[in-house]
C-alpha cells in the first residue's frame, strides 16, 4: 500500500471516522474492510536494510526517510518522501542490536517454519525513548532508502548479495563517510489522486553540478522525441552527496529547484534536523 491508507492521529473522533470510512468500504473497497489498530509509537523513524543468508545477515548503512506528505510531518502518508543516511541517532550499537533483537530471532523463526531466506529483509522501526521499536518488515530493498543508502557504499554489491544467494555471507559492507540525501519530486495530487502526462522541464539545467544525481521513478517518454512526461505519483529523486548531511541537502534542494513540471510538489525539510 506504499504507506496509504494507515492513520496515524491523537485525535480519537478522527480515529474513529476514519474506521467508519474504511469498514464501510469508502476508503478501499473491499480491501479496506478489515482494520488493525497498533500502538502508536514516538520517536524519529529508523530503517535498516539486511542482507540475509538464510543463517545469518549483515546490515546495509542505516537511513531516515519522511513518509508524510508535508512539510512537518502534515497530510497523509506516502511511499516516503525524502531520505538521508547516515543517520546521527543510529551508531554501530543501534544497528546491532536491530540484528540482535529483531532480525536474526526473525531468520530463527523463519529456518523453524522451514523457509530458507534469503534476501534483503528491510526493518522499518521507530527510535523509541524505550529504544528500537519494529513497525514493519518488508522482503525488499526500500524505496526511498535505497536512494541513500547504495550512492554511500564503496563494497562490491553484486558480491555481496552473490554470497547471501549462495548462503554463505563472508564478506561487510563499507561505506564512505560522506553523506547522501534524497528528495523525492511529485506528481500533482499525490499521493491521492495522481494527475500524469506533465513535461518534465529543466533536466539539462543539472548538467555540472557536481555532487547532484537525479534518479526517475514515474516517468515516461513525451511525445516530442527527448522530452519525459509524468508517470506516476513519485516522479523522481534529486539525491545529493556530499562530505556531511548539510552540504547533501543543500546540494539536494539546488537540484530540485532546477526542475519542474505542473503542480510538482516536494518537502522542503528533508534532513533538516537530522536525528
């Protein structure tokens, strides 16, 4: 569901309209009819990509991303609207004990039940005042983490994901010390209702600028020959690089304000106050 269709709220008459709203199959259908309410959890949002052998795995960089729409965390969830990595708050014993407390009991699990896993497993977890809390699992590389997360890593990934395959993980990732984040571009209306076809302008004005790679999601080829059009709701990511956050969002948001579409919308505070 990308993030769609979950509520986060303090608010108990907003929670329970919208419980009307999906048990009575307005917000999904028939898909929505069943609904699960959680804890909700405070703290910064932490995502750490492992690389599974079935045995045992080995953590990717941790990363940050922003799921609400707006600035501030305003307007509803999406796919996620802007990354960064490293992460300030998640050192080396953060990590580990993510491996230790969630991710190898899970593998543990999964070897009991029969299933040899082996792959990326993503932990989404939230930097509790009690410490790592796990929100989700999924069986993939994140989006937009991966955005982040790949850029900063000086390790061979081909090899390392060989050895996962073949289950048996010899090898670490490394990573340089530098900085990557990402600031997701969108379609007007996302993430609810996505208007497509736009031309996208101002790509060739990114030519030179050092440190600065745009990485397209929903695009399409226009029908003038070398122009791209709107193809989805997250169109693309302008990600930055840099030696520290700071300079790799500003490099980030220069990217970004060189290009554009009709109704394109995006953060403005991604990584602003890294955690």
């Amino acid at each position: 569901a990308a993030g769609k269709g979950v509520l986060v709220t303090t608010d108990r008459a907003e929670a329970e309209a919208d419980i009307r709203e999906k048990l009575a199959g307005k917000s999904f259908g028939d898909a929505g009819r069943r609904v699960v309410i959680e804890e909700r959890m405070i703290g910064p949002e932490l995502t750490v990509l492992a690389v599974c052998d079935g045995q045992r795995a080995v953590a990717l960089a941790p990363s940050q991303d922003y799921k609400r729409v707006g600035d501030g965390d305003a307007g509803p969830n999406t796919g996620g609207m802007g990354c960064y990595s490293p992460v300030p708050a998640a050192d080396a014993a953060v990590v580990q004990s993510v491996l230790d407390d969630f991710v190898s009991p899970t593998l543990a699990e999964l070897r009991r039940r029969g299933i040899d896993y082996r792959g990326v497993l993503y932990a989404g977890l939230m930097l509790t005042a009690e410490g790592p809390k796990l929100v989700e699992y999924n069986v993939r590389f994140g989006d937009p983490e991966t955005q982040v997360v790949l850029p900063r890593l000086t390790s061979d990934l081909a090899q390392l994901l060989a050895e996962a395959a073949s289950g048996e993980l010899r090898s670490e990732p490394t990573y340089t010390d530098d900085a990557c984040v990402a600031v997701a571009c969108a379609a007007e209306g996302y993430p609810t209702s996505t208007r497509t076809g736009d031309v996208i302008e101002g790509l060739d004005r990114l030519d030179g600028l050092d440190g600065v790679e745009v990485l397209f999601a929903g695009v399409a080829a226009g029908d003038e020959p070398g122009t791209l059009v709107t193809a989805g709701g997250r169109v693309l990511y302008v990600c930055g690089t840099a030696p520290d956050i700071e300079a790799a969002r500003a490099l980030a948001y220069q990217g970004v304000a060189r290009i554009s579409w009709p109704g394109m919308h995006h953060r403005t505070d991604i990584a602003a106050n890294p955690t």
